[in-house]
C-alpha cells in the first residue's frame, strides 16, 4: 500500500478550504468512483473538487505510493468507505497510523528513553505519600 509516514491533509483547514457541502460533494464523487449507491447530481458536483487530490491520490483515484497517497478504489479503505467515514478523513485529514518517527528513533534512543521512563518510575514510588489532613 505504501501509505505509511503519508499526511493526508485537512481540506477545510488547508487552501482549498471547502465548505461542508464541498466536502460532501467530493464524498459523492468518490461513493460514484467506488460503485456505492450514491446522489449522481451530487457527485457531478464533486467531480471538479477532486482535481485537489489527484496529485496524492492519481487522477483515477488509485493512488500515488511515491507521496503516500492511498487508493481509494481500494475495497477497504483504512478509515472506512462510509459516506460519513468518507467525509471525516477529508474534512479533517488523516495522519499516517504508523509515522515516519519509527525510522527516525534508532536503537540507542530508544534504549535511553527505556532508561529515562524507569527512572522516573522510581522517582514517583519515591515520593512521599500525602498525608492526610
Ligand atoms: C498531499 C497529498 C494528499 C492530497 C492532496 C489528498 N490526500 Fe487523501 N490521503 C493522503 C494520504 C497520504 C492518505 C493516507 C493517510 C493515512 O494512511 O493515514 C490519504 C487518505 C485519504 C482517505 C482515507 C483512505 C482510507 O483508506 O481510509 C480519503 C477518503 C482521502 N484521502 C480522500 C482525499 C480526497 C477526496 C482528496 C481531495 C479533496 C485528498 N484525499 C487529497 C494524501 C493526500
């Protein structure tokens, strides 16, 4: 799938800043793309909003592995192919489920990080307990 470490971006937040109904729009385009039931009026609608997501996700909606952008013909979609699960992961974006940050922390970081949690944890069994008023 190749979609680990991709950010898949917030589309009310980010430039194209959509309302609720372009948003919905897109969602029917895509439930139209994926042979759902869906509101044809509707997704001819959302057909030109989806020139925003083809550079992630490829004019056919299959995806692009080079940016991480996953393909949403896929016959699970990760976060769901809901019409509400559709609009969550375009209304406020996605960030990869396993990020980046596994391949940035080498072996010593995460032994020292080991190191640092114990000593904490001693250092709260060694706090005196509150005594009661
Ligand atoms: C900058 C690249 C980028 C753009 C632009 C982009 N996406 Fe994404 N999208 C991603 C990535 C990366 C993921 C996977 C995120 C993850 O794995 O957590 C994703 C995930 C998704 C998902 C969830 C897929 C699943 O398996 O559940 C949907 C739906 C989606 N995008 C729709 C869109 C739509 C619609 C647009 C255009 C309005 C769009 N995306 C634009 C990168 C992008």
């Amino acid at each position: 799938m190749g979609t680990r470490g991709g950010v898949m971006p917030s589309f009310k937040t980010n430039a194209a800043e959509f309302s609720d109904d372009e948003v919905a729009e897109v969602v029917e385009y895509i439930l139209r793309l994926r042979d759902q039931p869906h509101d044809a009026a509707i997704a001819l609608r959302g057909k030109e909003n989806f020139e925003w997501c083809v550079a992630c996700h490829g004019q056919d909606a299959r995806g692009n592995s080079s940016v991480g952008g996953s393909n949403l013909l896929a016959p699970r979609l990760q976060y769901g192919s809901a019409r509400a699960a559709l609009f969550e992961s375009i209304a406020q974006g996605r960030a990869g489920v396993c990020p980046s940050w596994v391949e940035q922390i080498d072996a010593a970081d995460i032994d020292n990080l080991a190191r640092y949690l114990a000593r904490i944890g001693e250092a709260v069994l060694q706090l005196p307990t509150l005594d009661k008023k």
